[in-house]
C-alpha cells in the first residue's frame, strides 16, 4: 500500500462534482420499486442489522428448495457463511421457475452480432437449449464441482455454457475473450478445468479474432483439458483433434443432448464459479462465489439500482467473461424475469453510431457502461446520438473506474435527455455486487458514487482504523459482511486472509484496495487503487503480470510498468525494460515487444510505450518505486528519493 493520496486530476474532477446536485426526476418519484422514504428506512435499518436485511431480501429475491438454519455464520471469520443449511441452485431462480408461468414466453435474451446477425430467446427457449448443453456436459463426464473453462466471444453460447455448467452443479471459470495465450493457459492451469468451452472464433471490428487457436496453444502449456467444445461462429477453418475436439452443433445433434436435465440441488455455500482477477502478485487470483448469497445479492441490487420492470429493456454493455457481466448479464436480469440485449462487437464499428443505432432499434430502456466508453464514443462529437430517436431510455449506468464530471455530464445530456439519473456504482469482483451506488431516487453528484448500497456498512478510515474527516482521502473498507461477497481464492485461502482481512484484522473490516473520501454531505468519492492495480479502459491488470510477460521475451532482463492517465482509457500503461546482455535498444525492438505482450496475454495488456533503461528506481528492499516512474513519465518532479537504494 503506497499511495493515500489522490492525483490531481482526480481532485480537480471532485472539487467540480462536488457543488453540483442533480435531483430526480418526477418519472422517477412516481414509478421507482423503492421509493425516497423507503429507501431512506432501507439505508438504516441494512446498517442497524445487515443480517435481518439480507434475509428478508433473501426470501423476497429467490426461491429455495429448503430453508437455511442459519442466516449468517462467522464462526471461522473471515470465512464467512450465509443462508447455512438452505438448499438451491441458481439456474433454477434463472431459468427452471419461469419456464413454469407466463414468463416462458418472454424474451430472455435479444443478440445482435458484430456483421448484423440477430437471435432471440425466450425463457423457453433460452431453458431448452442449456438442458442441451448440460446434457452434453453431464454426457462428458462433468459432474458436480468440476471446473469448467469457457472461453469465448459475446455470443450466446456464452451464457448457455454458464448456466449449462451451474445447473449441473460444476463450476464455471469464464476468460475473457479478449485474453491470449498465457493468461488462459494459466487459469486452465489453476483451476485443473478438464473441459474447455470455446468457439472457432469472434467478429471484432470488422475481423476475426482466432479463438480456436489461441486455445490450442495455451491447452499445450496446459495439457490437463481432456475435451473441448468448439462452437460455430465465423465458420473460419480450424483445427480439430480427432477425439478431444467436438463441435457444439455436432454434439447436439446425439441422442444424450436430448431432454431435460435435472437441476443439481446445491447447498447455498457450494461453488458456482471461479473467476480470476488481478491482483498485486504476477499470478491472478481465482475468486470463488457461491450459489445461495450471491443469487440474492446481484437481485436485489440490479432491481433496486436499476429499478428493473418486465417492460423494461436491459442491456449490460459489459462482457461475460467479467463480473459485471456474470451478475449482470447473465444471473441478476434472469432471476428478475427481465429482457437483456447483448451485443458482438466494438461499439464504434462499422460507425461510431452502432450503439446508438441499436439502443433506437431495440428499444433500450436502460444502458450499463463503463467510462471509457462512454468518453471514447463522446470523442466522436454529439451528431451521432443525435441522428437517433434514444427516447426510450429511462436510466443509465456506468462502472469500473471513476466517472469524471465532463464524461457524466455528456452522458446525462446528451445521451439521457436529461431525464435519465445515472447510476454510478461502485464494486468489485470480489464483492459480487453493487456496493456502493445510487438508486434512481438518490440527488447526484457528477463523479460520486453517492452511498453504500442499504445492507453494505462502508466507510472510510485512516490507517489506524479511525474513521476519516468529511475531505480526507481514506482506506475505503467494508465493515460488516454481505451474502453476495467471495467465499475464498480458489486453492489459496491465505492469500484471501492476507489480501482482504488483514490490514484491519482486529476490526474485522474487508479491505477494498480503494482509496475514498466522504464530502459534508457523506457522499463517497473513490478515488483509485491503492495497489499495484491498473484501470485501463475499465479492465484491471497487475502490473507484475504484464511485467512477467515482458520479462519472458529472451531480450528483457527486468521490467517495470505503471500506469499513466489517459484522457480516453483513464490509464494507459508504460514498461520500461532493461535488456539482457547482447541485446540493443533498436525501434523495431518496441514493436517485437508489444507484439510479444498481445500474444501472451492479449490486447488489453499492451503497453502504449516501452522504453529502454539502465537502471530502474529502487528501493533497498529490491521494491520498484513505482512512483519515481509515474513522475518521470509525466515530467513531474520526483520528490522524496531518501528510501532509492541506488
Ligand atoms: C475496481 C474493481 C465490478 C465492477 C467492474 C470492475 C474500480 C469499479 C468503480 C466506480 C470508481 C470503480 C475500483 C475497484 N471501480 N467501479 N463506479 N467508480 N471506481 O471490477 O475488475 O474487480 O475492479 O474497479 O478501483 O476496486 P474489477
């Protein structure tokens, strides 16, 4: 933990968001599921007893098979347990239980492709295809607790192959499409997936991305994949290895795919799936999250931040393969009963008004989205939103990094009507859901995520555990335990202990990695990590696994990486390499890098600008002094270098 103290950017954007207030609108007072005085009753009642709150919602959100014993166990603190003894499974509040009422009918999922290709679902035939699918995989061998490896593009199979994977009880493990080579070959590694699920390959901006064959290769340094199912979606010509290789299509053409398959009864603390994230060590962290607590979590929240209806139309413009899209994406708007819209490709192909395009066509009610792209497509000038009729948005979202007041307020305008509240929330894979953001009765502040979610006791304090004065940037630190929150890291609780509980382990307190502040009015403000932890364009990298991939090139010896703001990605990342022996800083040797970064671990992991050095800051304990970096990139004074060894 290094760094308390916000940039000034960030302070700049904060002394502006501060004096303005934006109310809400009377669309929003007459109509919102939680109303202005319920809403306050919530926020004290959750803080009063988190427990009683998260139960009520527990029965309210969600159906059981049986009821739990206990609501909350924390008798091995910090492996904390919820709905103890109660029986579920989450693909049955998904799917099973609307496939029984006049929701089978509805539209589940609409999916437009990047070339313009359309599918739609109903919940009937959305519960169809994923008996298929765990058909299939129960036909394979997969059984309860297996992990499953899916990776893919934003098709539908995506989802089926999640939910396919759940109902049968086995453990999803979803990497991002965009990820290459080692990064998926790692997580194979470490979660021991005997199957992966993937496709030939993706539509993005206009080409191919070669998914099959970058799953071959990491399945050679992983060799513990037994089968793969290879779904069809660019029809490109790929490898098949006689006996481990299946097609999708193929499969579901056996006599084993057919029927329904049964839902697998889970306890409410048996895994659902594993999802890594970044952390401060070169290797990703494998966050576990449950079927019983989480189900409840992402409900409740997606239904009250969002205010979701059965008129409404949903679109989370995340991907699958990341939190956001597991909560809400895939089980928070199917537990609801809602209708989501999910879309291929890059939102600014083969126009810069693709988005715009859609949400018209389709009817979006309410967007989900991060704020790069909010501000990338912004970049593009307002004559794109305007050719659209967006009327039928009554709220917008965004998440992943701070929102800066200019970006919000383009957002509010321009694509809102200035009637849309925006809900900015604050999370992280860890906590499974929402945790801090408004609901649409919430007064905003352009580029504050307002306050903690009722049930969720946030605050920010000093190093010292003493709570921080309204101004002062904190330790932004969760204080009592939620249902929606990670169980563990998959095969390393130490790690979990160490990361998350034990900065303040006398208190008991979660520890963010964020760093906050509350104004005069309590309002929360993040302001950024406060670890080794990169935004760039909403994704969170390590810096010690993109240093590692680097240093696996033959001609890099140590590297160091940082990140640099970005007016567009809010950070970029910077590397600065020092060779080994016999080798010389040439131009093309930039390139040879980058090129060797997108490979290992994929396009998102790319430096903007690698530089040669001698030597690198630092300290005597061999740590680099990030800091000193940053400065230099940004040609700024260094200050205080009495802690630089050399
Ligand atoms: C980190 C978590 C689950 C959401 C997607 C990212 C940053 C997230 C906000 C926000 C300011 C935000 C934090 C957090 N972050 N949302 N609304 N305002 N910062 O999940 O990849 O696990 O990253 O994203 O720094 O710690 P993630």
């Amino acid at each position: 933990m290094s760094e308390l103290h916000t940039d000034e950017r960030r302070e700049e954007e904060i002394r502006q968001g501060e004096s303005e207030l934006y109310p809400p609108p009377q669309h929003v007072l007459e109509t919102a599921h939680v109303s202005a005085e319920d809403y306050a009753r919530y926020r004290k009642e959750g803080t009063e007893n988190p427990v009683k709150f998260w139960e009520d919602r527990a029965r309210e959100m969600v159906d059981w098979f049986e009821p739990w014993e206990k609501a909350f166990d924390d008798s091995n603190a910090p492996f904390y347990k919820w709905f103890v003894g109660a029986k579920t499974n989450i693909v049955y509040n998904a799917l099973d239980r609307h496939v029984k009422t006049w929701r089978r009918n509805k539209i589940a999922l609409i999916w437009e492709g990047e070339p313009g290709d359309r599918r739609v679902f109903s919940y009937y035939r959305l519960w169809q295809e994923v008996n298929r699918f765990a058909n299939i995989l129960k036909g394979m061998g997969v059984k309860k607790g297996d992990r499953v490896t899916i990776y893919m593009g934003r098709v539908p199979e995506l989802p089926i192959a999640m939910l396919a994977t759940a109902k049968i009880g086995a453990i999803h493990s979803v990497v991002y499409g965009g990820f290459s080579v080692e990064a998926l070959a790692e997580r194979i590694q470490d979660a021991q997936s005997k199957v992966l699920i993937t496709a030939d390959g993706g539509w993005m901006r206009g080409k191919i991305v070669r998914l099959k064959d970058i799953a071959d290769e990491a399945v050679k340094r992983s060799p513990v994949v037994e089968q793969m199912i290879v779904v069809k979606r660019t029809g490109h010509e790929v490898n098949m290895e006689v006996g481990r290789d299946f097609w999708l299509h193929e499969l579901q053409q056996l006599p084993i795919a057919n029927g329904t398959c049964e839902t697998e009864v889970m306890d409410a603390e048996d895994p659902l799936f594993i999802l890594y994230t970044s952390g401060t060590t070169g290797k990703p962290k494998g966050v576990l999250h449950t079927h019983g607590g989480y189900q409840v979590g992402i409900a409740t929240t997606l239904k009250w931040a969002f205010d979701l209806k059965d008129e409404d139309r949903w679109w989370c413009a995340a991907d699958p393969g990341w939190i956001t899209g597991h909560s809400y994406i895939v089980y928070g708007p199917l537990i609801l009963g809602v209708t989501s819209f999910m879309y291929e490709g890059a939102p600014n192909y083969p126009y810069p008004d693709r988005w715009w395009r859609m949400i018209e066509h389709y009817g979006i009610s309410v967007l989900y989205t991060a704020p790069t792209a909010i501000r990338g497509l912004m970049r593009f000038g307002d004559a794109w939103p305007k050719r659209h009729d967006l009327s039928s948005l009554r709220l917008l979202g965004t998440v992943g990094e701070p929102i800066n007041p200019e970006a919000w307020r383009w957002y509010y305008r321009v694509i809102g009507g200035e009637r849309c509240p925006i809900i900015d929330t604050w999370w992280q894979t860890e906590t499974g859901n929402f945790m801090i953001t408004p609901l649409p009765v919430t007064p905003l502040k352009p580029g504050s995520a307002t306050f903690p979610f009722p049930g969720i006791v946030a605050d920010v304090v000093r190093d010292n555990g003493e709570p921080a004065d309204p101004g002062e940037d904190g330790y932004l630190v969760i204080k009592h335990p939620w249902p929606g929150m990670a169980r563990t890291i998959y095969g390393d609780p130490d790690r979990y202990v160490r990361q998350y509980w034990s900065k303040f382990a006398e208190q008991k307190w979660y520890l963010t990695g964020d760093s906050a502040r509350k104004d005069e009015d309590g309002y929360f403000w993040i302001i950024g990590r406060m670890d080794d932890v990169i935004k760039v364009a909403g994704y969170r990298l390590g810096t010690a696994e993109i240093e590692s991939a680097l240093v696996s090139h033959p001609a890099v010896a140590e590297a160091a990486v940082i990140g640099v703001p970005d007016e567009v990605k809010g950070n970029v990342i910077y590397a600065y390499v020092i060779l080994q022996a016999g080798y010389e800083a040439k131009p093309e040797l930039e390139d040879e890098l980058k090129k060797h970064v997108r490979h290992e671990l994929g396009p998102i992991a790319v430096p903007a600008k690698i530089e040669v050095v001698d030597k690198l800051p630092k300290t005597r304990s061999g740590k680099i002094m990030r800091r000193v970096l940053r400065a230099k990139a940004m040609g700024q004074p260094v200050g205080d270098l009495s802690t630089l060894a050399d």
